[in-house]
C-alpha cells in the first residue's frame, strides 16, 4: 500500500514538473515579469501557511525544524524574486533626457560689429 502512495505522488510530481517546464517555456519574454511577480505572491501565500504549521505545537523537532528551513529559503526566494522583477521593470522606465542647453536669444546671438581703430565713430 506505501509503494503505491509513493509510487503515485512520485509520478504526479514528476508530471506537474514536465507540464510545468511545458507551459513555462511557451511563455513570450513579455509577459515573464507579470507572471513572476503573480508566483511570487503565491509563494507569499505558502510562506504564510509554513509559518502557521511552524506556529503549532502537535509537531516534532524533526517536522519544526524542516518547517524552519523551509520557510528560511522560501523568504530567501520570496525576496529575491521581488529584487529581480523590481530590476526588470527598472529596464522598461524611460530615463530622463539629458537637459539641452539653454538657447541664447536671437539677439544674443548675432555677432555685434566690433569697432576697428580708425573706423569708429572717435576716428
């Protein structure tokens, strides 16, 4: 009866990992930081759940202490994921254009005749 549970969820693992891989890698660029932020969130929800189990007092050193690992690398992952999807939609803000110089005004900018000894109006 055990290798039949086993034998069983091994295979539906093993199939989720597969359609998973599938789905994942039809996934256009585009749409990537949208769906790693939204799995990102889910994993927050999992997170929260772990933290709860952790928090009853039924459970083994053995189970609290997988549950604390557990939770340690999901909040590792929970943050990392959030960093990489913040940068990635850094990538897609428009920067500033630089500022042009300031224009002088049009009579600035026409040269003024410049007195030549002899032709000025002393002369």
């Amino acid at each position: 009866m055990l290798a039949s549970v086993l034998t069983t969820n091994l295979a539906i693992l093993v199939l989720a990992g597969f359609i998973g891989f599938v789905v994942i890698s039809k996934v256009p660029n585009t749409l990537h930081t949208p769906l790693m932020s939204g799995t990102n969130a889910i994993h927050g929800i999992v997170l929260l759940g772990g933290l709860l189990l952790l928090g009853f007092s039924g459970l083994d050193g053995l189970s609290k202490a997988l549950l604390v690992i557990a939770v340690a690398f999901g909040t590792i992952n929970v943050v990392g994921g959030f960093l990489v999807t913040d940068r990635m939609l850094d990538m897609f803000k428009s920067r500033p254009k630089p500022a042009k110089p300031a224009e002088q005004p049009a009579e600035e900018q026409r040269a003024e005749p410049k007195d030549e000894p002899g032709t000025g109006e002393g002369a």
